[in-house]
C-alpha cells in the first residue's frame, strides 16, 4: 500500500504541459516519480516550463509541436517513439475553447475547438497505440487520461457551443476508446475539471472569490487537487478503473442541488 501512488520509472506525456491543469498535473507526476515530457506549441513557454521544473532529480523534457492536426500528433509520437520506445502515462490535456453569440458564432472557431479537443485525443492516442502497448503489462497497464470538463456534463451560462460540444463528445470517446483498449492492458479515463485558475478558466483565474462563492466547497480548485487525481488514475491507485470520468470540481456539477452554508 505504501507505493500505491508510485509513479517511479514511469514515463508520461503530458499534452499542453506548459501552464494550467496541464502544469498542475506534470509538476504531481514529477514529484511521485515519473520522467515526463510535455508538449505545446509555444516552443518558448514549452521549455520555461521544463526548465523550471526539472530540479532535484527530476526530469521534464520539452516537446514543442503543434498537435491540432493529424500530423502534428504523428510528428509528436515519432519523438517519443524515436527517444523512449514505449510510453507508460499520456495525458490528452491540450485544448482550446471559443464563445459568440449564436448567430454569429463562426466556423473556424468550431472546427479549431472540435479539431484540439476531440479529434487530436483520438489520433494522438492513436499513434502512440505502439509506444503504449510496449509499456503495458497484466501488473501494470498504460494509461491514458483524457482532459474533458464539467462543461461537457452540465451547462454553463457562456455561449461556448462548440467547447460545450467537444467536451461532451471526449467523455463519451474517452469510453469507446477505453473499451477497445483495455483488453491490451490500456486503460483510458477522464477528468473533468471544474473552477480551476488558468488561461483557459479566467473566470477562476481573475474573479476567484466569485466563483468560490457558486461553489458548494466554496473556494476555487488548486494545484494538488488536479494532480492528485491524475496521481490516482496513472498510478497503481487507478488500476481497476476504466472509461469513467471524474469531476474534479468542488460539487459545482450539483450546485443547484447543494445546500447554502450553515
């Protein structure tokens, strides 16, 4: 029980690993033994981030790369192919969102969403399939960690359609995937996070206490909350769980039914 959260000699790719939930959760992994690499396409903020938290024996390798095209995730997969041959932990984490009003809500600003949150997953795990079956074993199965949100779950009040759409659509790919691959000893699950602080959640970021109050727990998420479930899932923890997704959200899914603070 005392290494049930081990990561020690794992290797992880952590998608958008450069700032936000995907930072949140390399700087967890690193800290329970896994050698990553994170991803991004800001070559810049890519390797800031890896140098920073490459310390004390931990290791963070930046991969910048553009994954928002087929080729792209193919491109990424051949660098982890080419530099370890099998990979333990992926983490579907990049993704982008847009909000317009209904009428004007413009195409691009589907397809880019739709294209960075559902399709690259699919294709990105698609081509590291190999690198995976490689590290997968009965005692100790590959995973990979599909970053959704609660928005794909429940509404939010921002004209976000194809953001709402995408995530809705990962968690339920999250469980085709998840059932196809499991007989290989590779188990895909998600989180969907709720009011964390990051470019993508300003909301969180700039007006904290106000979302903290909508929140039953009643205070926004933090750096460890994130990790700690991604711990649990890539690790020993997380070994019988398959296709389910998480929210990681301090009970806002079910707010309207929360009681108010005594």
């Amino acid at each position: 029980m005392k290494d049930l959260f081990s990561l020690q000699g794992r290797v992880a790719l952590v998608t958008g690993g450069s700032r936000g939930i995907g930072r949140m959760i390399t700087a967890g992994f690193l800290e329970y033994g896994a050698k990553v690499y994170i991803c991004a396409r800001k070559k810049e903020q890519c390797d800031a981030t890896a140098a920073a938290l490459t310390r004390q024996g931990r290791e963070c390798i930046s991969l910048p790369q553009d994954i928002s095209t087929v080729e792209g995730c193919r491109a990424l997969a051949e660098q982890i192919m080419q530099r370890e041959g099998k990979l333990d932990i992926l983490v579907n984490n990049a993704g982008a969102a847009w909000g317009a009003e209904f009428d004007a809500f413009p195409e691009h600003g589907w397809d880019k969403v739709m294209n960075l949150n559902v399709k690259s997953p699919f294709f990105l795990t698609q081509a590291l399939h190999p690198a995976l079956k490689a590290a997968a074993s009965e005692d100790r199965p590959a995973k990979v960690i599909n970053i959704a949100s609660i928005d794909g779950i429940r509404l939010n009040p921002l004209e976000t359609y194809s953001y709402h759409a995408s995530k809705a659509a990962l968690i339920y790919l999250t469980k085709r995937v998840a059932a196809k691959l499991v007989a290989e000893r590779i188990l895909v699950t998600a989180i969907a996070p709720g009011p964390f602080a990051s470019d993508m959640n300003r909301a969180a970021r700039d007006h904290a206490d106000a979302v903290a109050a909508r929140t039953p727990l009643r205070r926004i998420g933090r750096d460890e909350d994130m990790a700690g479930a991604a711990i649990y899932l890539a690790s020993r923890a997380g070994d019988y769980v398959v296709g389910e997704t998480i929210a990681v959200d301090g009970g806002l899914t079910y707010a309207d039914l929360a009681p108010g603070p005594s």
